[in-house]
C-alpha cells in the first residue's frame, strides 16, 4: 500500500513538473509572439509612413505641374487678348515716359 502511496506522490510531482514546464513554455511562446506583433507592428508604421510621404510628394508634383499648366494658359490667353500693334506700342511707351519724367 504504501508503494501505491509513492507512486501517486511521485506521479502528482511528476504532473506538477510537467505542467509548470508546458506554463513556463507558453509564457515563453506569448512573449516571443507578443515581441514578434510588436516588429510587425513597427515595419507597418514605417511602411505607411513611406507610403503617405510618397503619396505626397506625388501630390505635389501634380499640383506644380498643375499651377505651372494654368500659368501657361493665362499667359497665352493674356497675349493673345493684348495684342498691340507698333504705332499703339510706341504712343503707349511715350504716354508712360512722360508721366514719369512728369512731363505734359
């Protein structure tokens, strides 16, 4: 009887072993996961982060582009309006001569 006694002393010890091995195991593989999410987590934000300043930066150049194609256009369309012929050019140069030097 008493060896049946030490038996299940030693199986219950055995069983408390293993289990506070498979809880230490589990820790272990929670924490390494938890770090693992963590990395994870880090190169997401830095890929979007990448992403936004490209985004941007296309969004930029368009605009540039943009302004730079309208600037255009309301150049051309400011020339084509003002055409002025010699004689037309000349009395305007000579009107704004006067009027700086202050003469009648």
């Amino acid at each position: 009887m008493r060896d049946v006694i030490q038996g299940m002393v030693q199986a219950e010890t055995e069983a408390k072993r293993i289990v506070a091995a498979a809880k230490a195991e589990a820790d272990r593989l929670v924490a390494e996961a938890h770090k693992q999410a963590q990395g994870l987590a880090q190169e997401v934000l830095a890929s979007t982060r990448d992403e936004a300043a490209r985004i941007v930066e296309a969004a930029s150049r368009e605009a540039e582009r943009e302004k730079k194609d309208r600037l255009a256009k309301a150049t051309a369309e400011v020339e084509k309006e003002v055409r002025m012929d010699e004689s037309l050019r000349r009395d305007a140069v000579e009107a704004v001569v006067k009027a700086v030097c202050g003469k009648p």
